[in-house]
C-alpha cells in the first residue's frame, strides 16, 4: 500500500548487488476463488482473509479439497481455468494488487517477486535439461544480463543448503535424490531475488530425516535473507516445526487462525481441536488419539449455506445451519465459529 | 471403535446381474447423448450394418441393366447415375455393402482375438514365452502387407469375403498384440492385480475379469481402427484391378468408373466414382465418431459422470 | 503364527552404468509374530521394509532365510503349494486407488475371493452375500450404500476400507499393513489405524505394521515390537515403548529426533542426534552400514558390522559398537 506502483526497471533482478529489499506484507482480503463444474460455479476458496505479516512464516495446514493449494495459486494470481478469481483482493507490498496484474507484468512479478516451490519438486524439473539449463532458461526469460551471476548465486545458495553447487547444476533430475531436488527447488524460487516465497507440501514424499533437514534450512534460508514465507501443507507437524503463525483451512474457509503456539496449545475452532486429536504421541497414553468422525467435504459436497464443518461438529447448534460463521478477532487469533463465539460473548 | 459416517443412499443394495448391465446401457446411452456427433456415428454405423444385411435383399442377384440408359449423372430416377451396364449405381453400393463389410468384420474379430490373446498372454506370462512370442510378432510386422496380399491374389481369387477377412486378419494382428502386450504389462503392476493374486485368484479371473475390462476401450478402439484399415486394403485392392471382378465391391466400381467408364475425364461418370468413394468416407467418419465415445463407454467414472 | 528367519534379498541392478551391482534389499531379518500380535517395521524409504512387506505377503520370493507360517516353512515347498499358506496373510497397500479395480463394483470386488471359497468349503450364494454385507460391517461400512458402488464413488478413507473389507474376505491370520494411511486425508487417519487395531481385538488377526512414522506404529501396537531398519539390517528391535524412550543406535535416535516438534504442546528432546546426510548412495559396504552418517563413529565402526545383539544394561537389542541411550524425543509440555 505505501508503493503501490513500482517502475518495472526496479523489477528486473539484480543479481549481483543483491540489493536489500524488506520483505513484503501481503494482505488477502475477502478472496473467493470459483471452479466451473456442471454443477455450476462452485467455490474453491471463499471469503478468505489472511495477513502475512513481513518476514513472517505462515503455515496454512488443510487436507485434501480444502482449498489450500488454490490459495497459493492465488498468490501469483495463476488460478487455471476452469477456476477464476471472482471477488477479493491480494495486496503484495511492492506489487500492489496482484489480481488486477495480468499478461507481461504477471509473468515477471513471478520468479523475481515471488518465489513458487510446487508441490513435489521431482516433477517441476525438466527431465531432459540439466539443472544449469534451466537456471539460464530462468534467467533469459526474466532478461536477466548477467548470467554469470546468476550462476554464481545459485552455487552459493545451493552452498548454503549442503550441496556441491557446480555438480547440482551439471545434474539431470534423475541423478538428484528427492531432499536435492527439494533444495533445488528452492534455490529456483529463491535465484531471481524474490523476497516472498510460497512453498506447497515442501516435505511430501521426503523420508523423516530430509523432511527435518529441509525445513531446517527453509527456516535459516528464511530468517538470513529476509523473506516472508507461507508453507502450505497437509501435515501440522511441518507448520509446529517452522511456522510463527498457523492458518487452518476446512471446505474452503480459514476457520481458525493465529499464533503458530497458542492455536497448537490452545486450539479453539473444533475442527482444529479434532484435528490435533487424532495425531497419535510419541508418550502418555496412546489411547488420547481420537479420530474425528465423518469426512471432509469436495468441491462438490461443500454446504452452500451455513457452517462448512457442522456435519462432523460436536458442538453443533441451530445457528450452523443457516449462517456462515464471521471470522471473528480475539488479539492475534481468528476463529470463525458460532460455538466460540457465543461462549466469547458470554 | 470409531466408525466413518456413510450418508444414506437411496436405491442401495441393487447389486444383481440384470440391474448391473441395465445400468451400463444406460451409462453407454448417456455417454452417447453427451456429444451428438457420436449419436450420428452411431446411426451411421448401424445404417451400414442394416445395409450388409438386409440390403441387398432386396435386389435381384443380377442387377437389371437398361441398355439405354448407359453411364448416366445422377438423375431422380438414380440417384448416383448408372454404370456402363446401365445398371443403378446406388444399387450397386448396397449390394456390394454386404462384401465389404463382412470381411472387414472378420478381419476385426481376427485381428482382436489373435492381437488380444497372445498380447495378454505375453504381458501376463513374461519371460521367456514374452520372448518368443514378440520375436514372432516383431517378425510379423516386418512383413510387407500389401506386395504379400498382390503375390497371394495371383494364386487365390479372395471370392468370398470370408477368406478376404481371414488372410487381412492374419496380416494384422501384430500391431494389436504389441498394444495389448504393453498396457497388460503396466496394468499388472497395479495393486488391484497384485491383491487379486495375493488373494489365491484364478489367474483365468485375474485375466478375464480385472485385466480385460480395464483393457476394454483400448481392444474397442483397435477393433474399429482394424475395421477402417480392413476396407481401405480390400477396396485398394480391387481398384487395382489385381483381383477378378467376380463380385459386386466398392472397389471393382472404383476400378471401373475409372478404368472403363472415364470418370476422370467424362462428367457423365462422376457419379459412379463418388457413390463408393461417399460410402467409404461415410463409414470411416462414423467409426471415428464412434471411437471417441469408447473411453467413457468403459470407463465407469466417466460413463456415471 | 509366523516366524521368518535370517531373510535375505538382493536384487541386481539392471541396465545403467550400475548394471549388475547388486542391491541388499535385506540382510537377514529375523521376527516372529504371535497369534494377534503386533510388530512394526520402520525405517526410511529404500531401507528394505517394503520388501519384507511383500516377501512376508508372498508376493515376492526371497533368497535366503526360512519363513515357517503357523509352523510349516515356506522354502521346501513349491509356489503353488505355497499359496494357501501365503493366502492366510494379506497385504494393504499403500494407494487404495490403485489397489481396487475401477472398472469393478465393491460388490464384484468382494465376491471374486467370496466365490472362490464357497466353491471350496460348498457354500451357497446366499452365504457369499451376507459375507459381503458381513465384512463390511466390520470395516465400519454400510453394506446397502457401498456393495453398488464404483470405487471412485468412495472417499480415501472409505476405499481403503474397502481393501481392508475384501482382505478379510479370505479370514486372514494376518495383515500386512505397508504404509497404509499416508495418503489417507489426515482427519481421517486415525479411523483406518482405529480400525486395524479394532482387528486386532475383534478377530485376532496378527498386524505387520510397515511405516516411516513412529507414532502410527506405537498407536497400532504397543504392546508389541518395534523394529527400526536400515539398509537392508535391523539395527534396533525392542518393545515400542522401550524403543521410542531410549533408543540406543544413533540411526533410531536420528529417526526419532527428525519428528517434527508440536511447538506449543510439547518441547524438543534433550539431546536430538542429527546425522550426517546421506549424499553418496553408493556407499561401501565394509563395517557399520550407518558409519557414514553417524555423528559418533569411530575406527572400528569402519571396519567392522556389528550384528543384531543384547548387551549389559541396555534392554534391547541393537546393532552398535556404542550404545548409549539418548533422550531425543519431545516432551509433552507440562500444565498442557
């Protein structure tokens, strides 16, 4: 909002001065994403609101359908069709609002602005072009003129991460193992000097021992060249572990949001209480774990009015029927059920 | 124990035989209805099999000649003209259905059974049979087609449209096999086989009832393309003139129209010329259409959708 | 009800530049289950536990070794007479979407194997329906909604079900269960594990529970055995409990200090052991087979394997010249 234009020559990345810049705020504000069916418009994503606060982590943790991936492609504004972007905003200091970008300046904003780990690295790699290529091909589309640096920068990111820079760049996808072609991953989204990352299920299809490594380095790379980072994952212990604030998505709505902490702690919505429930523990009695009955809803299924978790709610009422609960703020968290709210007011 | 809810259904329970394959044409119609073009596939291959078999009932054996009405254009009184013989070249197209049609039905049958059998058993069985039986089918489809087919016609006169079908059907089969072969290979690494074997199934079952129907429109699909390739080779081959012109054939009339009736150069022939030049176009753009039906016809995600 | 011993497996690598290099997918497994029992096999990708998995289903054939099911050995008998034993033990894969045909109703799904026994033990057709509807009331189904469904008409949860439903169609002694929730929607993970171990009670059937995390496996069988592989040798093997709270070799403590930290429920361990990453697949084979990557080797651990033993003080056995027991797991925050 304070620079809502920037000239497009600040936009071309600097490689090699690698210039400072803060990390950026982004502020999702009522945005609803729809997908063609023949059932008509069906919402993907409806009413979100979220802030991701400057050199903040956020994890939004969502299980299959629940609209989290759809979230992040919100992001870059790269919603496929049959999907579409039909209400809200996503404010992206430095790059103003981002469903208004299109064509040339869309493509840009991407790679330089905001860096995109897709879900399974493996497959975004081209299998036919070595590692080295491809950053070129990265560079040359964002005419970037000084390659050199751009390889240089890629080594030492590579570096930072554990590996031997100049033999990842030489190496076809095949001769990399899944925690390399993670990191490869991330020094793609990283390269062109963006400042906000998105990393979707980083960890999925890692064994345990990778899973900890990576997220260790998304939570150094993170803090050493000031980013602002969402984490999108099905898995809660992926958020507890690198995540400062969480973000719960059920059927398309954010239920609950706050402190990564407190929620964990103290979660209020109940599909977040169920949720940590029915994670069994390493200690104490393993008979605590609680499976959450019924299951979540599709596209399809999702309820066109009222309360999107009521079906599989213990603290259902009358009231979850009809209305969509408001997300409502009590400090830094945000829960948006009737239940809370009445025992709040009271 | 903590049981997943199951919203109720209504209409539940109705699991027999009969109930099952109504419900699948009626997944095969809707799937039709789904894009008219197949609807007029459909009704285009049914015409042409309503015109092998009955059609040329209702002709005489020798069609009637009018010596006075030689080589005509199309007219109301016939349609597409007449040939040198005077005789009705719409009448001609239907009696010749019968041929054309039949041994490309043979060829299919041939070209799916061998093609099918031995690709399944291959892919199923491995090792070494896989070895030989690819080697044989590999040295199948080195064999030039059509320079065998102009060698046999010298020795044997394809009279009947049966042995037409037989010998196209036995040059054919081995692109079929390699196909099935593939996809059985992939198929058998997928769990539902793997269960089905670690379950003590016969391995008859495992073929017949898991393989096959997951098969189904690709074997549906190689069919009809067998079909096309079966009249386009015989038709060629009568237009060539290499075998006698023992019977009513599209492609004896192609031969004729252009060989003995001038179509190239005299208008008056047009007609003879295009009525089977139609017929064949006809019939290829409804198994086409038909074919892009297959897929969601076999497939009970799609074909329920 | 089953015992295997020393199993072994290699498999050659084909084509490549490493064709013909031979792969240990196992070195000699030794395990038994109990009538009902429980044991659990954890370990990261490619550490063999898979194969164990499909050998012990009778999937796969093994090289070495002796697999006796309910007292008779598997290795003097031919496949085919091998195949009724084999059959008392059935595996779950992974992927219920691939592991149910989709071209097949749940109903045709079930009565192939239903078939197949009624035929044996001369039961009518009568009987096979009510199995049907039998089995999958014991998975937690409704029979009259699912029996005329396709599969992909069924959630992931409700599919797996469904594997779990036709698996007991043939009374197992047995269930392989390989990964069996990891792409199961999270809210609806712990139903499926619910249910195995509901099993368990109900009907006595005999879990091998093949997982990469721990705390699914502690949740199956507590009160059974935990086996912690690597590359092929199990390295640590005790009772899950004992496992989980004082690990001995570093690989399981490194295993169990990778589980992620629920920050704001619990506190990360004491003294968390980060191993070295394993960057170099084509690691020698000459002494410990953790070596490489192990924070605390030493000579000795280069050139020489330590086997699977019990030693002074330390109530599991182990595969390490230096067992020491680490607290590396977290902590439930007190007051929470």
């Amino acid at each position: 909002m304070a620079q809502p234009e920037t000239a497009p020559p600040q936009m071309a990345p600097a490689p090699v001065p690698a210039p400072v810049t803060p990390a950026p705020g982004v502020r999702i504000d009522g945005l609803t994403v729809v997908y063609k069916t023949s059932a008509g418009e069906l919402p993907a994503v409806r009413d979100v609101s979220l802030t991701l606060e400057p050199g903040s982590i956020t994890g939004i943790v969502g299980e299959s359908g629940s609209g989290k991936s759809t979230l992040a492609l919100s992001l870059l504004n790269a919603v496929q069709p049959p999907g579409r972007i039909a209400a809200g905003s996503v404010e992206i200091d430095g790059l103003g609002d981002v469903v208004g970008l299109a064509g040339e300046r869309l493509r840009k904003a991407r790679g330089a602005h905001i860096g995109y780990v897709f879900q399974a690295a493996q497959n975004s790699l081209n299998p036919l072009k070595t590692v080295g290529k491809q950053l070129l091909d990265l560079g040359r589309s964002h005419d970037v003129d000084d390659l050199r640096g751009l390889v240089r920068e890629a080594k030492e990111l590579l570096g930072r991460m554990g590996l031997d820079g100049a033999r990842v760049l030489d190496s076809h996808q095949h001769e990399l193992s899944g925690g390399m072609r993670q990191r490869v991953g991330i020094m793609l989204a990283l390269v062109l000097n963006a400042h906000l990352v998105v990393l979707d299920e980083p960890t999925t299809a890692l064994d345990m021992i990778t899973q900890a490594n990576i997220l260790k380095i998304v939570r150094e790379v993170h803090a050493e060249r000031g980013l602002t980072t969402l984490v999108i994952t099905h898995d809660i212990g992926v958020v507890a572990e690198v995540a400062d604030r969480l973000a719960v998505m059920y059927g398309g709505r954010l239920v609950e949001q706050g402190p990564t902490r407190e929620v964990l702690g103290a979660p209020r919505h109940p599909y977040t209480r169920g949720l940590i429930q029915a994670i069994p523990r390493l200690v104490g009695d393993i008979d605590e774990a609680r499976a959450l009955p019924g299951r979540p809803p599709t596209l399809a299924t999702v309820p066109e009015r009222g309360c999107v978790f009521r079906e599989r709610c213990a603290l259902r009422m009358d009231i979850c029927e009809t209305d969509d609960p408001a997300a409502l703020a009590d400090g830094p968290r945000i829960v948006a059920c009737h239940a809370v709210g009445a025992k709040e007011r009271t | 124990m903590s049981a997943t809810v199951i919203p109720e259904t209504s209409g539940g329970g109705l699991s027999t035989a009969s109930a099952m394959r109504r419900n699948f044409w009626r997944g095969v119609w809707r799937v039709m209805r789904r894009k008219p073009s197949r609807l007029a596939g459909a009704v285009i291959l049914v015409g042409f099999v309503f015109m092998a078999v009955f059609g040329p009932m209702f002709y005489p054996d020798n069609l009637p000649g009018d010596a006075d009405a030689i080589t005509r254009p199309p007219s109301w009184e016939h349609w597409f003209g007449t040939d040198p013989q005077g005789r009705d070249v719409l009448a001609l197209v239907i009696t010749g259905s019968r041929y054309v049609l039949l041994s490309a039905a043979v060829t299919a049958l041939i070209t799916v059974v061998f093609g099918t059998g031995l690709g399944l058993f291959s892919g199923f069985k491995r090792g070494r049979w896989d070895t030989v039986l690819m080697r044989v089918t590999d040295m199948k489809l080195t064999i030039p087609g059509l320079p065998l087919l102009l060698v046999l016609a010298t020795v044997w006169k394809f009279g009947s449209p049966l042995q037409m079908g037989l010998v196209l059907g036995l040059l054919g089969w081995g692109g079929v096999a390699r196909a099935v072969r593939a996809q059985t290979l992939s198929l058998r690494e997928r769990g539902f086989i793997e269960a089905a074997r670690g379950l003590g199934l016969s391995t008859g079952h495992i073929i017949g009832k898991e393989l096959l129907p997951s098969m189904a429109p690709y074997i549906a699909m190689n069919m009809l393309i067998a079909v096309t390739g079966a009249v386009y080779a015989q038709v060629g081959l009568f237009f060539l003139g290499v075998l006698p012109y023992e019977s009513n054939n599209w492609g004896v009339m192609l031969n004729l129209a252009v060989f003995q009736a001038g179509a190239m150069i005299t208008p008056y022939a047009l007609g003879y010329l295009l009525a089977p030049l139609l017929a064949i176009l006809l019939l290829t753009l409804g198994i086409v259409l038909v074919v892009d039906a297959m897929d969601e016809i076999f497939n009970p995600r799609l074909r329920e959708e | 009800m089953i015992t295997a011993t020393g199993i072994t497996k290699t498999f050659k690598q084909r084509g490549g530049v490493l064709a013909g290099r031979e792969v240990h997918a196992l070195r000699g497994v030794d395990f038994s289950i109990a009538k009902g029992g429980a044991a659990s096999f954890i370990g990261e990708s490619g550490c063999g536990k898979t194969t164990l998995g499909r050998i012990i289903a009778g999937l796969e054939s093994y090289d070495g070794g002796e697999i006796a099911i309910a007292g008779t050995p598997m290795t003097p008998l031919r496949p085919k007479q091998r195949q009724p034993h084999f059959r008392k033990i059935q595996m779950i894969h992974q992927d219920p979407y691939s592991a149910l045909n989709p071209t097949r109703t749940i109903h045709q799904t079930l009565q192939a194997p239903l078939a197949l026994r009624a035929r044996q033990t001369g039961r009518s057709k009568q009987w096979m329906e009510e199995r049907a509807a039998e089995v999958l009331s014991l998975v937690g189904l409704d029979p009259g909604s699912v029996l005329s469904r396709y599969p992909h008409q069924l959630s992931g949860g409700m599919r797996q079900r469904v594997v779990i439903a036709r698996a007991l169609t043939v009374d197992p002694e047995m269930l392989v269960a390989d990964e069996a929730v990891s792409m199961i929607d999270v809210s609806l993970r712990l139903g499926i594990l619910a249910l195995l171990k509901d099993l368990r009670e109900r009907l006595g059937v005999a879990v091998l529970f093949i997982t990469h995390d721990v705390a699914t496996a502690r949740y199956i069988g507590d009160d059974g055995e935990l086996f912690v592989i690597y590359r092929g040798q199990v390295v640590e093997r005790g009772p899950v409990d004992t496992v989980i709270a004082d690990p001995v070799h570093p690989y399981t403590q490194s295993l169990l200090s990778a589980i992620p930290v629920l920050h704001g429920l619990e506190e990360p361990g004491e003294q968390p052991v980060v191993p070295l990453e394993s960057l170099d697949e084509s690691q020698a084979d000459a002494g410990c087979l953790f070596a490489r990557r192990c924070p605390f080797r030493d000579e000795r651990c280069e050139s020489e394997l330590p086997l699977l033993q019990v030693t002074d003080g330390v109530p599991q056995e182990h595969a390490c010249f230096h067992p020491r027991s680490r607290s590396v797991i977290a902590r439930p925050l007190s007051g929470v």
